[in-house]
C-alpha cells in the first residue's frame, strides 16, 4: 500500500500521513509531481504525452503528462520526479537536468470504473528538455501504453474544447506555456 503526506495549500506537509486509497476516496490534499517533457521542432514546441495504461485507476487509455507521480510519504518532489521519469519512461536524468518551474493545485471529482474518484493535488511541476528519441524508451508497461509527440499549442486548444483524448491537467500546462514564454 502507498502512503502519501496529508499537506497543507502551499503544498508541506501538515503532520498527517494518508494511505493513497484514502486520500482518492476522500479528496484529501497531497503531493505529487509532474515533469514535462519537451523539444523544439521545426521552430515549434511539442510535448511527450503518455498514453496511460487501460488498467489504470483514473483516466484509462488518456493521453497525460509525460510523468507524474504520487510522491509517498517522508520523500521530496525533486527525488520523486526523477524517480518517475525513470520508472515511467526510463529515463536516467539527474538533478540538473530538471528545471522547477512552479506548482499547481489540481482538483477535481469523477468516476471510474464505478467509484467516485476525488483528487486534491499539490503537484510540484518540472521541465525536462534534453533530447531524447521516444522510440527508444523503456516504458514500465502497467502504467504507460505509449507515448507521442503532440504540439503544445494544439494540445492547449483541444483541451479547452474537449476531454475526449487529454487528460493533462490544464493549470500544469498552462504554467509550463508561461514559463517557455518567459525564457
């Protein structure tokens, strides 16, 4: 079972620590991180977006951010992204190749596979931009079908219109294109 850090709204933790279960069940606030994948092509930015597993608890067979992660109870989100990224994705990346470039609070209510499912999320979010080929990855196959290249741009507009293929949380992608923006 995965435990997780109850935290407060700037994200520390409040003393209190919640079996993942629990905190979905309850909509209790927790940790998780988020890292963006990117690369310029042909003068355009595009993301790695991985298509979850059909198995998954929420949002099955949906294109997502390119990591994220719960990050259990007693560790860091700098630690935990990485520890994503590798898992997910295999990729191997250190400490300086993450760049921290904010966070987001992420809450929503839904239902899969016949149970409410209440989120309540501080999700710390990073960049990675080192080059990579996606055929090359090794993905932990009961998390991540596949993964893509998609325009940032048109990701950003789909999602405005429609949560047919997306499930990217919109404030983590927003706050990935005010950051490029700043560059």
């Amino acid at each position: 079972m995965e435990y997780l850090d109850v935290c407060d709204e700037k994200g520390q933790p409040a003393g209190g620590i919640v079996s993942r279960e629990k905190a979905h069940r309850d909509g209790i606030r927790h940790r998780t991180a988020h890292v963006w994948v990117i690369r310029e092509e042909k003068g355009r930015i595009q993301v790695l977006l991985q298509k979850r597993s059909a198995n998954k608890e929420s949002f099955p067979g949906m294109y997502d951010t390119s990591s994220a992660g719960h990050i259990p109870a007693g560790c860091e989100p700098l630690d935990s992204a990485l520890r994503e990224l590798r898992e997910e994705l295999g990729i191997e990346a250190g400490e300086g190749q993450l760049c921290y470039i904010g966070a987001i609070c992420n809450r929503y209510e839904a239902q899969f596979r016949g149970k409410i499912f209440r989120d309540n999320e501080y999700c710390s979010v990073y960049l990675y931009r080192e080059p990579l080929d996606a055929e090359s990855l090794h993905l932990q196959a009961e998390e991540v079908e596949r993964v893509d290249w998609f325009d940032l741009e048109q990701v950003r507009e789909e999602i405005e219109h429609s949560r047919e293929r997306f499930c990217v949380p919109g404030a983590s992608l927003d706050l990935l294109r005010r950051f490029l923006l700043t560059e």
